[in-house]
C-alpha cells in the first residue's frame, strides 16, 4: 500500500535544508510526498527550538496536528529537529500527540522511524548529533529558480546567549569538492540564485582546511554555468578577510549584499556575550566594506535588554545603528534561554523595557528603509520575478538588496511581454509602498 508522508519545516533556512534531506530519504524508500499534510498518513515537524517564540510556534504545530490525528486524518506525527534535539527528556511526556520524537543524529534513519510509527511503535531516538548528515541527495522545497546552500553544521563561538552549540555540536565544514557537486547540480536542475547558509559561513573551512576559505570557495561557485546570482548569509564579523571582501567586490555573480549579526556594539555588552570587538573595530569593519564593495547592502541583527544592559549602553547602541544607517536591520528583545550561561548572569531585564528598546530600534528603522526607497527613485533594478500579486495587480520580485524570506519585494507592471517567475528582469523605480519600492518594467 502506498505510504504518503508530509514535512513541516520551522525555523531558519538551515534546517529547511535538513528538511529537504530528509524528503529525499523517504522518497527513495518509496514514500509519496504531500504538501497537505492533512492528506498525509504521517508528518514530520522539523522544529525549531532556538528562542521562546521558536518554540512556542514549533508546539502550537504539534497540537494543531495532533487534532487532525484525532480526527482520523492522519496516523502518525513524528518530531525532528531543534526542539526534539534540545527536550528529548520532556518532549513526548508533555506533548501526548507525539508518535516519535527523534535528534539531528537520527535522521539518516527517518524512513525507518516513520514506518515504525505507522506500525504504531512509539520511537524516542536520540543518538550522537554529530551524526547529523551534512551532505546527500535533497527534495528542493523552496522555488525552482532559488536554493540554499548549507556549507556547514555546528558553531564553535559559544556566545552566551545562544543554545545552538548545545543543540547542534560544534563547527563542521563540509568538503569543497562536494559543496561545488551539489551546486552545480543545483543550477542544471534549474537554480539561479544560491544562497549560501551556515551558522557561521565566514568560518568555513577553518577545520579542514586550517584557515577560513570562503573566499576560496565562492571564487569557485562563481565558475558555474546557470548561477546568476550568489548571496552570502550569517558571516561572523570576527572571520571577514581583506581576501573575503575583495571576492565580493570583484566577483559580478555574488550580490552586493552582506548579512552580519553583529548582536551589539558595546564593548562590556558583547564581552558578557562572550563575543569579541566594540564599537570602534565594528565601525572601522563597516566602513571598509562600504568604501571596497560600492553600492553594499548591509543586513545586521541586534539584541535589546541583554542582561545587565544599562540605559547608556542601550542608547549606544541605536546610535550606532543610526550612525551605520544599515539598510537591513532586525533587533529583537533578548530572549532568556535555559541552559545558556547569560540565563544565568545578573540584571535580567523587564520583557517591557527589553521590547520597548527593540522597538525604539526599528522605529528609527522604518526611517532608514523609507530614505532607502527615496534614493532608489528613477533609478533602474535587476529583478528576480518571483510572481503575480492578484490583489495589487502587478507582479512582484526581489532585487540584489533583498533576501528571501526576510526581506522585502519590489513592485512592478509590465506591458504585452509578461514575465515568468525565475525570469531576471529590469525595473524603473517610481514610487515605493512602505518599505518596498514600486516601478515599471522596461
């Protein structure tokens, strides 16, 4: 009989690719994937479970799905991912629903584990998560014209205020060779833009290689027929070389755009976080990257209310956002997580005044992006046509400044020849709807 199964993949982009893997697997033992998981004998959450909101989103599906179980649409919900990873010891004695709860280090066995549930075993399999593939075939989830590419597993930075070591192990590099591999299998398949994940790209390579080799890397990627664009995620400001900067600005395959979560620029701040620099070598790194790599988008994320963050410190900090005017910023109330050393640390904070500093953040934000789309007025972008927007009436895509799925879009209209999604076009910008600008096609 023919077995279907559904995924639900939660959180960042790095364990959607995990999911994908995980498709793959049990579609080579015959499984029929579904994207309705009400259709689907099992389902799988791959979760998240890195700051309480994460979590929260990851058990709130677990129990909308266990009520599809009770009403006989589907017979088993496995749980993968972070959140298993991080309360295997709680995980299926507080959520009932649960038929399997698996770590990272199970999921080369995901077909087993799912026909075991199916058969009515209850499975908890948590074996080492350094067992946690890093390479294989995958089901590609996201559109056919984009893609992400995981170069890495695991951090090795230990900041304070972060559980992913303890959840995914330390920093593993995957082989050059098999990265190159997947990527061009990747553009023949179709892909255009790749975007490059890991938890810390910029370290890449340091384990195997014994020196960071991402600028190595993408030189490489860069000699592939089909990519068009290459875009660089999650670099640690710590491990950005001259030589990495350098193969940016030369490089006309990656996109002028660089994604650094800096977390904070005060110095007493980022040591209790147990990161390095202040504002000064942060400012000093910023404006090297502005003056090499003309036209850069800069993305950064903060974090408000750290414990102990003193109103000054705060205030130093919007300063310098207000001072490196990034034209991509998120900032986020400080999440306090069991298990991590800053949940420990004095001067814990009201949730209040740690979101009321967020959102003095990206209030001034809003102001950035709006003089952003101002100067982008009569000026003329290549677009990632992505689709048709019926209610707006007019089509819609991304631009070099923009991110999938964290970013905004640009609008536009066209005439006779109508795009087609994964088409690379250019727009006229003439006006701007929020935070996203709008213009014509030419």
């Amino acid at each position: 009989m023919n077995k279907t199964v559904g995924i639900v993949s939660l959180g960042c982009a790095k364990n959607q690719v995990d999911a994908e893997m995980l498709l793959f697997t049990l579609r080579e033992r015959g499984f029929t994937i579904v994207n309705d998981t009400a259709e689907a004998d099992a389902v799988i959450v791959n979760t998240c479970g890195f700051i309480d909101s994460a979590k929260q989103e990851s058990i709130d599906e677990i129990i909308e799905l266990g009520e599809l179980k009770r009403a006989g649409k589907i017979k088993a919900i496995i749980v993968t991912g972070c959140l298993a990873e991080r309360y295997q010891n709680e995980i299926t004695q507080q959520l009932y629903e649960i038929d399997a709860a698996v770590g990272i280090g199970a999921n080369s066995n995901i077909a087993d584990i799912v026909e075991e549930a199916l058969c009515g075993k209850r499975t908890e399999s948590f074996p080492d998560k350094l067992l946690l593939p890093l390479e294989g075939g995958r089901v590609q989830s996201t559109p056919p014209y984009t893609a992400y590419l995981k170069i890495a597993e695991g951090c090795d930075h230990r900041c304070t205020f972060c559980a992913i070591p303890m959840i995914r192990g330390g920093f593993r590099s995957r082989r050059l060779e098999s990265i190159i591999e997947e990527a061009k299998q990747l553009a023949a398949n179709g892909v255009r833009e790749l975007n490059v994940i890991a938890q810390d790209t910029t370290r890449y390579g340091q384990d195997l290689y014994g020196e960071p080799s991402l600028a190595r890397l993408l030189e490489e990627l860069c000699k592939i027929d089909g990519l068009r664009w290459i875009r660089v995620l999650y670099c640690y400001p710590d491990s950005i070389t001259d030589e990495l900067i350098d193969v940016i600005a030369r490089e006309e395959k990656i996109v002028k755009y660089i994604d650094l979560p800096l977390q904070h620029c005060n110095s007493e701040i980022l040591k209790r976080m147990n990161r390095r620099g202040d504002r000064q070598s942060l400012t000093t790194l910023l404006n090297k990257i502005k003056d090499k790599i003309p036209g850069v988008i800069l993305r950064s994320t903060f974090i408000t209310g750290f414990p102990g963050e003193t109103e000054e410190q705060f205030e130093e900090l919007a300063q310098f956002a207000k001072d490196m005017n990034f034209q991509r910023l998120g900032c986020f109330a400080y999440s306090r997580e069991e298990g991590t050393p800053a949940a420990r640390l004095p001067g814990q904070l009201d949730d209040d005044i740690k979101q009321r500093r967020a959102d003095i953040i990206m209030e001034h934000q809003q102001n950035v992006m709006a003089n952003y789309c101002e100067a982008l007025l009569g000026t003329r972008l290549e677009v990632l046509v992505e689709g048709y927007d019926r209610l707006a009436e007019c089509w819609y895509g991304r631009s070099y400044a923009d991110a999938p799925e964290v970013d905004g879009c640009v609008f536009f209209t066209c005439g006779e020849n109508k795009p087609k999604a994964g088409d690379f076009v250019t727009v006229k910008i003439t006006d701007y709807l929020g935070c996203d600008p709008v213009g014509e096609m030419i």
